[in-house]
C-alpha cells in the first residue's frame, strides 16, 4: 500500500486546487446538513412535546384541534372514565379552546401572519410538566392574562410582555409573561384563560379539543376503541404524540425533500468538482505515478491509494462545512404550517447523526468524483511514465 | 489566429477536463435556474393579483365569519362596481386521492361575475343556478376525482361533519395562469340551509367587490372597514393584491433561505471554472513565456486565459439553459402543476436569461485571477518552468 503521507502531502502542495475544491464541497455539505437540521428542528417542534400517555380528543374528522368541537357533555363523561390518571393536585382531563388569530408583524413591514391562541383551564399549565415560565409569569386563571411562547415573543405588534393585543373590540388582552416548553410547537403559540377566550370570541360553551392523561400509555387502544365505537360522540381519540406529528408532517416533508434535493443536485456540482481536480493531479503526476510502479507497488495499491486522496479531499471539505454549519443552531426562521393555517418558529437543531451523515456525504461524493481518475493512475505503464 | 480561435483551440486541449468543467457550469445553471423559477412561481400569486378587487374579511381571524347582512352595507358603498361572497368549506377527499384542495360554498348568482378570471360557459352557469347542489370544479381536481359533468360527487369537510353529496355540473376555464386549477365551488346556499352548518347560519366567509377605478383601493377599503367599526364583528379590506402581500411575510424567511442558496451553487461553479483554468494556466506557464518573448503583451495573455474561461461558461450556459428546459418545463413543471402546488409552473425567460448571462460573467470572474497571474510572470521565470 502506498503511505498515507504521499496522499495527504500531495493535497497540501497544491493548496489552491485543493482549496478551492473543498470549499465547494464544504459549501454542498453545509446545504446538506442544514436542511437535515431543519427537518430535525421541525420533529422536535412538533414532536417534542407529545406523550404517549396522553390522549387527545378531536371531533370526527376534524383532524386538528383548529377546526374541532368537543361538546361539555362529552367533557364531563371523560371525567367519569376508568382510564383517567388520578393524581392529587392534577388534573386528569383538560379542555382547551384553540383559535388563530391575525397579528401584524412588529418589523413595520405591514406583513400579516397568523397566530395561534390557546385557552387553557385551570391545571392546564400544570398538565404539561415541560412548560417553565421564563419571564415574568404565569396568566392568573379566570382573567384576561395571557402569556406568550418564546419563539414568537416580540415577533408580533402587542404580543410581548407588558403589551395588549385585542381579541375582539375593547376586549384587551394583557401579556405578562414569556414561556418555554422544550422547543415544542406550544412556544409559537400564546397561552390564555379557556372561559374568557371562548366569551370574548362569542363560543359556545365547547371546547376545541380534550386532553385526556391516562393511567399508562397501555390503556390507550381500549380507551380508544371504545370511544370512538360510540357513535353517539362522534369523535376521534388519538395518542398526543401522533397527533403532533400529524400536524407537522406535510410541512416536514416538504421542506426536508425540497433541501435534500437541492443538496442532491449540489453534489453533482462538487462530484465534478472532485473529479477535475483529481483528473489534473492524475495528469500532473504520471512521471510519480511511474515511479509508484516501478517500485513495486501493485495498480491495486495505486488505484486505492488515489480513491483514498479523493475521500481526503472531500473529507476535508466535509469537515469545514460541518463545522461552520454548526452556525446555524443560532438561527430560527418562522414558517407558516399549512395544515394548521399557523406560523410556527423553528431552529436548526444538530445531532450527532446528523453530522455524521453529513460527513459521510462528502466522502461519498469524494468517492465517485475520484473513481475514474484512479483508475486513470492505476492504467499508467511505469515504463511510458518514467519515459515522459 | 484571433482571440477566440485560440481559446477554442486551447479548450479542446483537455478535452475530458473542458467537458466535466462544461457540465459543472451547466449543472450550476439548472440548479440556479430552477430554484429561481420556483421564487418567480411563488410570487407570481402576488405579482398577478387583481388589484382592482377587494377583499373584505373578519379582522381578527380568518377563522371567524361576517354576518350575512354586510353584503348590502358592501354593496352600497359608492365606487363598488359588484359584489360576492363565499365560506370556506375545508373540503378533504373521502377517497384520499388528494392531500388538499381549496373547496368552497360561493352566492351563484354573482361569484363568476366578480371573479371573472375563472371562465364558466353561460349553458352551465344556467345549470349552476337550477342545481341546488351543483359544484363547478377546476380541470386538475376534476381529473384527480375522476369526475366529468353530470358525475355524483361526495366530499367531506374538516369543519362540517358528515357526507356531502354534489351533482358536478360543469368545470371553469382559468384565464389566469394564476388560478387555482385545483379547487371547487358549489352553492352558498346549499351549505346555508343544511342543518350541519346550523353554526355558521346566515354568516359568510368573506366578501369579493370589483372596484370601478383601481387607484381608489386604499380609500375604499378604509371606507368599508370604517362602516363596520363600532360593530362587534369589524372588517379587514384589502385589495387582493396587498392581501397576498402581507402573507408573503410568513414565507419570506423560506424564499430568503432559497435565495441564499441560489447564490451559493453560484459561488461554487465559480471556484470550479476559477480551478479548471488556474490547473491550465499552471501547465501552460512555460507557453505563455513564449507567447510574451515573441511580442505578445500581457494583455494579450489576460485576453486569451479570460477568453478561454468566458468561451466554457457561455457553452456551460447554453447547455444549462437546454437541460433547465427539459427538466423544469418538461418534468417537473407537469408533476408540480398535477399536485396542484402551483398553477403554471415554467421557467421564466427573464430568469433562463439571467441565469445565462450570470454564467458567463462569472466565466469572466473565474478567469481573472489566473489571467493576471500569468500575465504579471517575468517572462525570463516562465521560459525556465517547464513543468
């Protein structure tokens, strides 16, 4: 086998070939791992939050909570189930009240989004342990306080602490505190009182949806199957955490297969890359490469000890842009969910498999790109080369 | 032998390297263009909106509905040319065949009127108002439901429980490359009279006005809104054309991430193009020292190493421009219009053109560098490299 040092030596002679060939990689790979972090942003956003041993309650067909209706009747008999976990001090079903609001843009752009809103009951906050309130604090039950999630804070006109925004004429509601919940979909939503959410938008007394805290995650397909075989409710009961993930899924699809496939296309840019690159190293270096044979080493030996150059040079590519993507989990974009008709903020997140992945890329692509001109190297006769 | 005879000479010289560097430059193009055909697409909604149109709708939610009684208030407003309504109907395929599709209960007698970019023949308009529940659908739904005129339709609705049965009763043309081929419109009424909307009796989604002079929009829109203030259920008008606007905000951080990466794929064909010609200026240093000791200037050799880099990217380009056309006008334009993303999905000729154009600059860029450094060699050090 031909020494690694010849490989990597040979890479740093020529710093402006190989420079420029693994900035492109870099920039391929950094295109790459973004969009996958993004797609990992958007899974913990929505599926973060959701537990097994939690059920949720939607009318039929409504598929989300937005759209759904839960009459008071159909509330107060969940209350009555054997399923429900009963924990002093916790509530065991909760209904919640959820509608989306207009809000203009606090940039001066004019720009419209729309917000989600959640009226909760008493015990509603204490229902999701993950949720802290990280300033100011907590809306007081029964009053026009609300709080609102940390990634939409200060993105919109009165949604901030210390402002009020209008749910309906002169019906002002007054923000007082900032709340995280493990970078669930909840932090793009703003938190208030259930009853006076639902009287200052004129509802009836139902609910958009019940959240049901069972025994264990175990009951659920009972607890499901006999709801939903009683016509007479007319409702459908799924696990929190496939509903979460539901309401994200065409979102993530998207954007997940609208960036891998540019990335894919990119690395068809860099592979070209690659392999000029080591086509002109090839080239360069026949009279080497003569040499390398005459000595004894094998085509074999030659033609890996060339493929391995390629990977190199991508690697390092690989490397910088995994490195410099790390940037990114500074940033969060908002993005509108199209099954919810809400804005939702999400952040790059990185994993180590993610990184991995990305660095694999590169190789793979250093791979391919440096295929052919190896086996260029490994067809130079030792004696034409040394001839010159 | 002129400048371009020689760079075309010189490009052949490696032909394997000229061709891969080729593709990169095409491939750069293709990647380029179609992301930018999808930023065109995607604010052609807003570019081609009417903006003689307004609409009028629940100022705190687009979920929230407008008494019905609004339409006359609407109607009596001077400069008001006509007005229509309609609800959103949240429509979902039983049969799934379809992810989403806008469907929607419009007034029959006046939506086609005001929405006039959506052709409907005058025989089915006629049928439309005799049917109680007749629907007229857009060819690509009609096509993914497998429903021609006269077909029995059932639809379900995330908002309204239940089977809903339609008579499709005709399709409407687009006039508009902006229209949504995907949607359906039945009769207000019909949802109106049904018990499952008791809910939603005698409300309306929003309304649509065609303005007779279309520099009036913003002080009509005020004058709309301003009735309606003191009312418990206040109004947002807009002309359609700012309607799409202030929503492009919750899709701005995404077309600046596209934009982004258009610029990036732009960058690394210049390194690729900037690397081929600096490996080919470095084998031809020896030359070049000739080329200046028999009386070539250094701008001479500047002209022949950036003429030979701009002569790739123009070739690049062309063929960039011929597989953006196959691939995005051929390919994926059908399959995205077929899902109904997108309306018309083609590359723009403007955005063929700039990708062209950007190549061949970039050529230019690429070749710079590389050029001045050989021209700027004593010509005594080149002669010595033989390398």
């Amino acid at each position: 086998m031909v020494p690694v040092r010849y490989n990597i030596r040979s890479l740093f002679v020529r710093k402006l070939t190989t420079g420029a060939t693994a900035i492109g990689i870099a920039m391929v790979v950094f295109v790459f791992a973004g969009a996958l972090m993004a797609g990992e942003g958007i899974k913990r956003a929505m599926g973060n939050a959701g537990r097994d041993d939690i059920a949720i309650v939607l009318r039929d067909g409504s598929d989300a909570e937005l759209s759904s209706s839960v009459k008071p009747e159909v509330l107060g008999m969940l209350r009555e189930r054997p399923e429900v976990a009963r924990v002093e001090g916790r509530e065991g079903v909760i209904g919640e009240v959820v509608v989306i609001i207009t809000a203009e843009l606090a940039d001066g752009s004019g720009g419209l989004s729309n917000v989600m809103i959640r009226g909760t009951p008493a015990g509603g906050i204490e229902f999701r342990p993950e949720l802290k309130v990280v300033r100011g604090r907590a809306p007081k039950p029964g009053t026009n306080e609300v709080m609102v999630g940390r990634a939409i804070s200060g993105r919109f006109k009165g949604i901030a602490t210390g402002q009020s925004f209008d749910l309906r004429r002169n019906r002002p509601f007054q923000v007082v505190g900032v709340f995280e919940a493990a970078g669930s979909s909840y932090e793009s939503e703003v938190w208030g009182d259930a009853d006076v959410i639902a009287t200052a938008l004129g509802r009836s007394a139902s609910v958009s949806s019940a959240r049901i805290r069972l025994t264990s995650a175990s009951q659920f397909p009972t607890f499901k199957a006999s709801l939903e075989a009683d016509k007479r409710l007319g409702v459908e009961v799924m696990r929190e955490s496939d509903y979460l993930k539901k309401q994200s899924e065409q979102l993530q699809g998207f954007l997940v297969f609208m960036f891998v496939a540019i990335a894919v296309m990119f690395s068809v840019a860099a592979m070209i890359g690659a392999a000029i690159t080591m086509n002109g190293a090839v080239a360069n270096r026949t009279r080497e490469i003569g040499t390398l044979r005459a000595l004894g080493f094998s085509r074999r030996a030659i033609l890996f000890s060339f493929v391995l150059e390629a990977i190199f040079l991508a690697a390092l590519g690989g490397a910088v842009g995994t490195a410099f993507v790390l940037v990114l989990t500074r940033f969060q974009f908002p993005i509108m969910n199209f099954q919810t008709f809400s804005e939702i903020v999400i952040g790059f997140r990185a994993t180590p498999t993610i990184m991995a992945v990305s660095l694999g890329f590169s190789m793979i692509m250093g791979l391919i790109g440096g295929l052919v001109p190896a086996i260029r190297a490994a067809r130079v006769s030792p004696v034409e080369a040394m001839r010159g | 032998m002129n400048l371009a005879t020689y760079a075309r000479r010189n490009m052949f010289r490696r032909r394997g390297r000229t061709i891969l560097t080729v593709l990169a430059v095409a491939v750069a193009v293709l990647i380029f263009a179609t992301i930018r055909t999808t930023l065109a697409m995607w604010n052609a909604g807003v570019d081609e909106a009417a903006s003689d149109r307004l609409a009028t709708r629940h100022k705190i939610s687009i979920t929230m509905l407008l008494p019905k009684r609004y339409m006359d208030e609407v109607r009596a407003t001077p400069g008001i040319a006509a007005s229509t309504w309609a609800s959103w109907f949240g429509a979902k395929d039983p049969l799934k065949r379809t992810p989403f599709f806008a469907g929607f209960a419009a007034d029959h007698e006046t939506w086609f009127s005001v929405m006039t970019e959506m052709k409907v023949e005058p025989a089915v308009l006629e049928e439309w108002k005799r049917t109680p529940n007749g629907a007229i659908l857009g060819d690509i739904l009609a096509r993914t439901l497998q429903v021609k005129p006269g077909d029995r339709l059932v639809i379900q609705s995330d908002i309204f429980p239940g089977d809903w049965e339609f008579k499709v009763v005709g399709l409407y043309t687009p006039l508009k490359r902006t229209v949504d081929r995907n949607s359906m419109v039945f009769r207000w009424d019909y949802l109106n009279n049904d018990p499952r909307a008791e809910f939603f009796k005698d409300k309306i989604g929003w309304v649509m006005s065609r303005i007779d002079d279309p520099k009036a929009s913003a002080r009509l829109s005020r004058e709309i809104d301003k009735k309606f203030d003191e009312r418990d259920d206040q109004t947002i008008t807009m002309s359609e054309r700012a309607f799409s606007l202030s929503f492009m905000g919750a899709f701005s951080a995404l077309l600046f991430v596209f934009f982004v990466v258009s610029i990036a794929i732009l960058l690394i064909m210049t390194l690729i193009l900037a690397n081929t010609i600096a490996m080919s200026v470095r084998e031809r240093t020896h030359e070049y020292g000739v080329l200046r000791a028999v009386g070539f200037k250094p701008g001479h050799i500047v002209g022949f190493i950036v003429g030979e880099s701009v002569l790739i990217s123009i070739v690049g380009g062309v063929v960039g421009v011929g597989l953006t056309l196959l691939f995005v006008n051929g390919l994926m334009g059908p399959a995205v219009e077929g899902m109904g993303m997108f309306p018309a999905f083609r590359a723009p000729s403007s955005v063929l053109l700039f990708a062209f154009a950007l190549a061949a600059g970039l050529g230019m860029v690429a070749g710079i560098i590389p050029a001045i450094r050989a021209s700027s060699l004593k010509v005594t050090d080149a002669l010595r490299r033989i390398d």
